[in-house]
C-alpha cells in the first residue's frame, strides 16, 4: 500500500500527516526523522484498524508540485 504524506517545517521541528488516514500523525527534528515516525504511525495506525475489524483505507490523495511564475 502506497499513502501520501505532507511534512511541513513546524517551529525547530518538523510536522508530518497522513491525507488519506485522518489522525495519523508524527513530528520529528529532520525531515527524514519525521519520514521514518510517519511510516511507524502509519503501521500502527493500519494495526489498530485490521484489529478493529476494519479494511485499510484506499489511498486516494495525489500529491503534484506547481510551478508558479515568481
């Protein structure tokens, strides 16, 4: 399974989410420390939904970047 995720510079750390799994977060110091606590969180988060019972969400967010003129 392949999901999208958004880190953002937060203050002295980093801020990272989950489009397609709401409430699936992480922060960390570095970009790849925060890369690595997403991928974790996001584990954690698919066990707790298969021990619920529950499928995995698909996947639907599609992440581009656009180049505006400056």
């Amino acid at each position: 399974m392949r999901y999208a995720i958004v880190i953002e510079k937060a203050g002295n750390n980093y801020s990272g989410y989950v489009p397609d799994l709401p409430g699936c977060v992480a922060t960390g110091a570095t970009v790849e420390e925060t890369e690595a606590e997403l991928l974790a969180a996001i584990q954690f988060h698919l066990d707790g939904l298969r021990q619920d019972g529950v499928a995995p969400p698909p996947a639907h967010s599609v992440v581009e970047y656009m180049f505006v003129p400056a």
